[in-house]
C-alpha cells in the first residue's frame, strides 16, 4: 500500500487584526500550523522561523526517526526564536504554538504545544485529538469548570506552554500515530477552533470532498462568527495511491505555505523541489512593470486632465474622512498594557494600521510588571481591554491590589535581647527611686503650711492636687 496526501491549506487576517502573525505550511511528507505571539513585530517572526525550520523535513524520513526527527527540529525553531529575541531588543517575548504532522510510510509523527489544534475525522467522526496547553483546559482538567464555562472564560486564551520568548524549556506532546486511507486531518490555529464548534467542524468537514473547498469554508465560518483573530487552517486526506479510481490524478506534491510564512500573506505559495522549499520563504517577488493607461501614447492631446484631477481630489476628502473618523473614534478607547517593565493605561486601540500607531500612553503606573502573578502578568502584555477610561482605572487599580498581594511579605525586626532589656528596665527603675527619695527629702525639709491659709501654694487643695 503506497500512502499520499491530498491536502490544502488557507489563511485570512481576519476582521479586525492589522496583520497575519499565523503561518502554515502543507506539503506531501508534512503539515504544520503556527500561530504567533509577541505584538506588531514579533508574532509573525516567531511563526516565520518555526515554518522556516521545519520545512526541510517535507521530504522521505525513515519511519522510526519520525518523532525524535520532529522534536529536534521543533526545538531548534525555539532556539532559533529565543536568538532573534537575544539579537533584536524590539522582539522580546515573542512566541508561537505549533501543531506538526510528519508523514513517514503509514505513520504520523504529531507535535503540539499551545493552543492551535489537529482534528481527525475517521469513519464520519471528528474528533479533537490535540489538548490545548492553556489556563482554562488546566481548569477543566482539574475539574473545576464545565465545558460551557471554559467556552466564556475570559482567560481561555493564557497560553501555558508555548515556543520563544516565554518559555525557555518548551514540553512538546509527542505521539505516534497509524495514517488511515480514507482519514482526513485538519489542523487550524485558534482563530478557528475559538469560533467553530466542533459539531460545525465535523459537518465542515463531511460535506466537502476537496479539501481546498473544506478549508475556504472553515475560513468563511471564522469569519461570520467574527473573526477577531487571524484564521488558519489545512485540510489534508490521507489517499491510497493503489486505489485511486482510473482517471484520477495523483495528489500534487507542491507545498503551500500561507500566512506570514508567505510573500503574498492572503494566498497560498506553491514550490517544488527541495530548493525551491527553503527559497520560497526568504525570496523578493519579481516587480511587474506598471502601466499607466492615462498617459498612453494614444492619448488625444486636447483631453482635459481637470475632472480626474477634481475626481482625484473628492476621492481624497473622501477617504481623509472616513479616516479621520476613524481615527477619533479610535481615540475614545482605551486599554491596559506595558511599556515592558510597567503597567500602563492607554488611549486608542492596541492594533497598529500598518506603520501608524493608533495608542498613545496616558499614564505610567508605578505598577512593576514583575510583580504581577504569573497569569495576570500575561494578560498585561497581551493588552486587557476597557470600555472608557473610568473602566481602565478600575482595571488598574484591581491590578495593583494583585501586585501588592503578590509580593513577599515585609521582613519583622528581631524583639531586643533579654540581657539588654533587663538593663534598661533596671536603669529606669533606680532613677525613679532616686527621684522619689529626693522628693520625700525635700517635703520633710519644708514646714507644713497653716491651715487656715488657702490661697498659697502649699494650701491643703493644692496638696491633695
């Protein structure tokens, strides 16, 4: 039995992301999913070099190196991030999950870390196969919050386990699994599985025999539930070469890299060849030449050029508008983040519009970062946030209650030893000795004073006073 892959893979920045920082990579022998992290120049980053790397294994591996091939190279993408981290300040905290599949005769090789997931459907039923390595699944594996409370939980997306920046020992789950003709793998980033049921899945999946139909419609469902976050997904079933019906052609064997892996970020790549793999994520796209029809040599030498010019300039006030209506709605929000070290409450939005900022800090706490708990501390850096500016501060101020509880305990000073406050109190009571026997002297030296005299300063009323 000769064992290939008909697979797809598809990306889209999503409704409200400024940019893609997931990447994803589908060939004959591999198919990984990263979903990055880290801001406007790091996430991306971090998914591109764990793509980087583990592309060069799309090729034959002997079935019994598959898992430990896959874990090293894994590891060395985190290596890889944590250097670009060291190397480029502006990088610090970056990171990515992945998802891997590595395909070796009639075998799969899976590694996971973080919450992007693998879904199989074998037999008409899907199934999750990948635990995300969040706080909320802690939470629901500890029993302590139901399936329905996990799905509302407003840190459903802390991150527990992930490669880069955060984590410098990653614990990678690694298995072994058989590959089934008639199986069909999909592996998405949260930007999907956060929005689509698994019941929507399991149709998704069902209905639609090609995969590159499949995943553009796990794409469209993403996106009609919201889509907040950057959306991808491969589709990948796992054919008989023996059995395909007469006519039918084999499954290409030209990887398709999406993402922010990708020169075009909103479509597939194609290569083939080895060569061509590697080269395909670093290489400039050549520059088509630019033809501009109003000044064709054709042109009639009396034409006008004032109604496009005055066309020209609607169409600029128009768009200056919009924009700028845009940007002062943007500027009535607000949100909480860091500046790195602390806490601090901005005006705007925590998305940038491609080189333009559209947050400004309004305050710099005296809230150390450091001293948040380890999972409030990423939600900080992952921006909480808030409905007005009077929400933002409270957010603040419940932060820095979780700062102050969080720090240890103030040193208590050692109580004064026996010897020397023995000494002490021995010193104080002789001189108050001394003290009433020179009083007790005194008023045996002075006559007492006549009864009858109660004006003076020795008077009866003042002595008993």
């Amino acid at each position: 039995m000769s064992i290939a892959l008909r697979y797809a893979a598809r990306s889209d920045v999503g409704l409200v992301r400024s940019n893609n920082q997931d990447s994803a990579y589908a060939g004959s022998h591999l198919l990984v999913v990263a979903d990055g992290m880290g801001g406007h120049a790091g996430g991306d980053v971090a998914s591109s070099v764990a793509i980087g790397h583990l592309a060069q294994l799309d090729s034959e591996t002997p079935a019994s190196d598959i898992v430990a091939t896959l874990e090293e190279s894994v590891l060395e993408a985190n290596q890889e991030i944590l250097r670009r981290a060291r190397d480029e300040p502006q990088l610090r905290g970056l990171g990515t999950t992945i998802t891997a599949l590595l395909r070796a005769e009639g075998k799969f090789a899976l590694a996971h870390i973080g919450d992007s997931r693998a879904y199989l459907l074998r037999k008409g039923e899907t199934v999750q196969v990948t635990k995300d390595h969040t706080f909320v699944q802690r939470l629901l594996d500890e029993g302590r919050l139901t399936e329905e409370e996990a799905e509302r939980h407003p840190q459903r997306s802390v991150l527990m386990r992930v490669l880069g920046d955060v984590d410098a020992d990653p614990e990678l789950d690694l298995s072994l699994r058989p590959a089934h003709p008639g199986d069909r793998w999909m592996l998405c980033s949260d930007g999907l599985s956060g929005l689509v049921s698994l019941d929507t899945i399991d149709a998704a999946l069902t209905d639609f025999t090609d995969p590159g139909e499949c995943a553009e419609e796990l794409i469209q469902l993403a996106l009609k539930g919201g889509g907040p976050d950057n959306i991808t997904c491969i589709v990948a079933d796992v054919v008989d070469l023996d059995q395909l019906p007469r006519g039918q052609e084999a499954p290409s064997t030209s990887p398709q890299i999406v993402g922010s892996a990708a020169r075009n970020r909103h479509a597939p790549t194609a290569a083939s060849g080895p060569a061509a793999k590697a080269a395909a994520l670093t290489r400039e796209e050549p520059e088509v030449p630019y033809e501009d029809e109003d000044f064709a040599t054709e042109e009639p030498p009396r034409r006008s050029p004032w109604p496009a010019l005055v066309a020209l300039m609607l169409l600029i006030a128009l768009l200056g508008g919009v924009l700028w209506a845009g940007y002062a709605w943007s500027q009535r929000q607000f949100y909480v983040g860091t500046d790195g070290t602390s806490v601090v409450l901005f005006q705007g939005l925590s998305q940038d519009l491609g080189p333009l900022s559209m947050s400004d800090p309004v305050v710099v706490t005296d809230i150390a970062l450091e001293d948040l708990p380890e999972v409030t501390r990423q939600q900080v850096q992952n921006t909480i946030t808030a409905s007005d500016r009077e929400s933002a501060e409270q957010i603040i101020d419940r932060l820095e209650q979780a700062a102050i509880s969080n720090r240890p305990p103030p040193a208590i000073a050692p109580a004064p030893s026996d010897g020397g406050g023995a000494s002490d109190a021995g010193g104080a009571a002789d001189a108050l000795q001394e003290t009433a026997a020179e009083e007790s002297a005194a008023a045996e030296a002075s006559p007492l004073p006549s009864s009858t005299d109660s004006t003076g300063p020795n008077s009866a009323e003042g002595g008993a006073t």
